[in-house]
C-alpha cells in the first residue's frame, strides 16, 4: 500500500526565501571545512563551529562530544507536533587534495601511523554547510514551526582510527535518537554522478552494506627451487582468490539482488627464490540483502578453508562488519518524494540505481523510519560519468547544488512535520 502525499507545508514560501538569502553563507561556510578538513574521531574545529551556530540561533538544547566530537541540537517550535531528525556527517578523507581551487586543502596529519593529506574529498564539508543553514531557516521560523527538529552533526562516517568506536553507530549508542526520539530520520549526500540542481533517490535498499575481511593463507617456507619441500601459500592464495569469484558468478541468485567480493590487497613474500610461510590477502564484501550478507560471509570463510585444506596449507578467515544495507523506508520515501520534486522540479528528480557505495546512515534507519538521498554537484555542461568521483583527489563541487540540497532538507523536514498522522503512520 502507497502512502498519500500531502498538500506542501505552511512554511514552504518563507523556507525557499529563507534559504536563498542564506546560500552565500552556506557557501562560505563549505569553503572554510573545505580548506580546514578534519579525520574521523578528530573533528574539533567543525564541531566547535556548528556548536556554536547552533547556540547563537538559541536552540533549545545543543549537546556536544557525542561520540568524541558529534553534536546534536533540538529546536522545538511554537507550535505542537512530533519530532523529525536531520543528519550530516562532518569528517573528510586521508586524501591529498589535487583540485584546483583557492580554497584547496593543504592539510597534511597522522592517520593510523601514517603521514597523510586530509581532503573532503566526499562532500562532508558541504553536508556540513548545509545541515548548519537549515537550522538558520528553520530557527528563523520558529515561532511558525510544528514540532520539533533534531540536528544531528555526526562524526566518522568514513570509518575512525584504527582502535576507536565512532560513526552513527556510536551516536546511537549515545543518545542521539533519544529523548525526544525522532519518528523519522532524513540525510543527502552530494554526488558527481549527477547534474548540479537534480535530486536522485530510491526506495528500499539503495546502498551496500561494507564490510571487510582478512584471509592469511599458512603455508611452510622453503627454497623456491624445490616448492615440494614445502607448502607454498602463494599458489594456493592465487587459487583462494579464483573461488572467492564464484561465490557471485554461480552461488549468489543475482536476480533478487547484486552483490560484490573483491579482493583489493595480497602480500605474501620477500624475493623471487623462497618460498614464504604465509601470504595475507584483503578485500571487501558489498551486499543489498541482510540474509545475502550473511550467507556470503558463510561462502567465503568455507571457501577460504576448503581450498587451503586441499592445498595442505592453514586458514584464517576474519571478516569484520561494517554498515548495513542502507534501506529506504518505502512508504516514507512515497509520502515525501513530492517534496523532493517541490523543490528540485519534477523533471530533475530521478529515480537512481543503486549505490555499491556504503553509508552508515543506515544504522539510523535501523532505528527510526529513514529516507536517504542524493543531490547532484556537477558543473553544467560536464558529463557526469567523465567527472572526478566522490573520494578522488580531484573532486569539484558546483557550490550551485549546495542551496536545492538545504531547500530539500528544509521542505522535507516541515512537510513531514505537518504531514497528517495516518500518513506518518503508514511511512
């Protein structure tokens, strides 16, 4: 069953107003976390910046240091009503920045005991910049608004240190969606992939799970001339990484849904002429189906070990979870998709296919009903499939999207807010 739209919200003409007049701060704003980005679990200066908007807009409650550096702020509106959550994350990437623009990073940090660039080379500074001009609408409004709104300002969407906690994860933990609980949760993210000034969006599973695995082959180490003195792990890792590509090719029904396994590093050895005691080999699950989540990390580890087994050589399989399959509400993406279209045109709202990408957004909807979507940032008259991809160093953000994605987030926020209770009900 379909949820019914509903008729635009009372605020809608002041939120398209509103916003245009703050699009040059926000702009400002993305180009300062642009030229001052911070890791995961280190966020100290953005979140001392939104902290501090978030306070001068008199927002009834700002709590800060949520999952090391997050901040969440509540304001509560003159009128009655329930509550709807909006999310940003706030880190970038240990990528040195190669695009050219005056406010290009030059930031360099220790990352995992690395020497490293630090770019936001995914687009947080202008989910950021966004997420902190909305709460200027809306605090603006809010004499007129129905409900409440929490702001979510979330840190480590890319993963924290080696050793930390951190992410959506962590904030739930920490009461992010407690008190007041939200009934609805919403997120974009900015993406190459699209034109500047279209939305993209999907129903149900729309990007991966993630998930990460170790598989170290053990074998017996002896001179490379004579292989049958020992057990050569290097041949039988070759032979791991050919079986792992049968799990999708003939064991997974892609008709129901895709999925990938990709090994992305081997090490093993030191010259041509031994043969090593072991090799250590990583990659990545992605999945749109939690049961096919599962059933893969099963394939894999009896896999790994049937093929050593075979080879006379020892195993150890260790897969580490990361996000869940970011899922969309079905019947609370049709009930705000007209909003989305309000505030794009319906001719630059696409539906998109999924994302083999992954976000931990998810963990919120595995709270709260969520709608996730996607707003695009490339320069008119720029294929988007020629463009430079979120996480390259040389990714460019036409700032003209950065205005639809806070009107987007705006309109979603107080259309649902004043959405009638049977509609909520059904999303």
């Amino acid at each position: 069953m379909s949820a019914p739209s509903m008729p635009q919200n009372s605020l809608a003409a002041a939120i398209d107003a509103a916003v245009a007049a703050q699009e040059a701060q926000i702009i400002a704003w993305r180009r300062d976390f642009h030229e001052h980005p911070e890791l995961g679990n280190r966020e100290f200066r953005t979140a001392g910046i939104v902290a501090e908007h978030l306070r001068s807009l008199g927002f009834d409650e700002v709590r800060t240091e949520v999952a090391y550096t997050g901040v969440v702020g509540l304001l509560k509106g003159g009128l009655p009503g329930p509550v709807v959550a909006l999310r940003a994350d706030m880190d970038a990437l240990p990528v040195a920045e190669r695009a050219d623009v005056p406010f290009a990073s030059k930031v360099r940090t220790t990352w995992n005991g690395e020497s490293v660039g630090v770019m936001h080379a995914c687009g947080h500074d202008a989910h950021t910049a966004i997420l902190m001009g909305v709460a200027s609408v809306l605090a603006g409004l809010r004499e007129r608004l129905r409900g409440s709104v929490k702001f979510i300002f979330q840190p480590a969407e890319e993963l924290p240190p080696e050793g930390e906690d951190g992410g959506a994860k962590l904030m739930i933990e920490q009461g992010a969606l407690a008190n007041p609980a939200p009934d609805a949760i919403f997120g974009l993210h900015i993406t190459s992939r699209l034109p500047a000034g279209v939305i993209g969006y999907r129903s149900g599973p729309t990007m991966a799970s993630a998930d990460n695995f170790r598989i170290t082959v053990k074998g017996r180490q002896t001179h490379g001339a004579m292989p049958w003195g020992g057990i050569d792990p290097i041949v039988t890792a070759a032979q791991v990484v050919l079986g792992l590509q049968t799990i999708v090719s003939r064991q997974i029904d892609l008709t129901a849904e895709p999925a990938v396994v990709t090994i992305g590093a081997i090490k093993g050895g030191v010259r041509e002429n031994i043969i090593p005691d072991e090799v250590e080999m990583r990659g990545t699950i992605r999945t749109f189906d939690e049961g096919m989540r599962d059933d893969i990390h099963a394939r894999l580890t009896e896999t790994a070990e049937g093929i050593s087994k075979a080879a006379r050589a020892g195993c150890e399989v260790c897969i580490r979870k990361h996000y869940p399959v970011t899922v969309n509400d079905t019947e609370l993406t049709a009930l705000m998709l007209p909003t989305l279209e309000r505030s794009a045109g319906k001719e630059r709202v696409l539906m998109t296919p999924k994302v083999s990408g992954s976000e931990d957004f998810s963990f919120y909807q595995h709270v709260v009903p969520g709608f996730f979507f996607f707003v695009g940032v490339t320069p008119a008259g720029t294929d988007p499939h020629q463009a430079a991809p979120n996480h390259s160093p040389l990714f460019y953000v036409d700032e003209a999207g950065l205005g639809l994605g806070a009107r987007a987030l705006a309109q979603l926020a107080c259309d649902y807010l004043e959405a009638p209770e049977a509609s909520r009900r059904l999303a």
